[in-house]
C-alpha cells in the first residue's frame, strides 16, 4: 500500500512514521493541508509486539508513536474497531 500512495504522490513529501510501513491502510486528503499517511493503530502494536509485550507496546505506541506532532504532516492514527 505505501508504494502506491508514494508513487500517486510523489510531487508531496509524505512524512513516514519509522518501523511502520506494513500499518499504512491508506491517506488523507484535506483542503487545507497536505496529504497524510493514515497507519492502523492496531498494527502498529502488532509490530512492536514483535519486541515488546502489550503494555509495552501500547505505552510505547502513545508516547512515543501517536504522541508526537512534527508539523502539519503528521500521521494519523486510526483507531480501528473490531467487532
């Protein structure tokens, strides 16, 4: 999937979060702002779940992850329900 939006967008530069190209389930486009990369919350913890257990993971993910803002083109993180 990453390959493809940077491929569709390659006149943008689409910031990428480190370690999480596999979560990428698609991108945003609004008016106003630039496009933005939008990862699946739940694979993200998947992945550091490779190296950590699920608290870990899930302090890991909001502190360090979801918490930090580097500009208007910050990811977004999609908080995906399972039913």
């Amino acid at each position: 999937m990453l390959e493809q939006i940077v491929e569709k967008y390659s006149d943008e530069d689409i910031l990428k979060a480190d370690g999480f190209d596999d979560a990428v389930i698609g991108v945003c486009e609004q008016f106003d702002s630039p496009p933005r990369l939008v990862y699946s919350v739940s694979k993200c913890i998947e992945i550091l779940m490779e190296d950590m257990d699920g608290f870990e993971a899930m302090e890991y993910f909001d502190y360090n992850v979801s918490g930090a803002y580097v500009g208007e083109k910050t990811p977004i993180w999609c908080w995906d329900l399972e039913y």
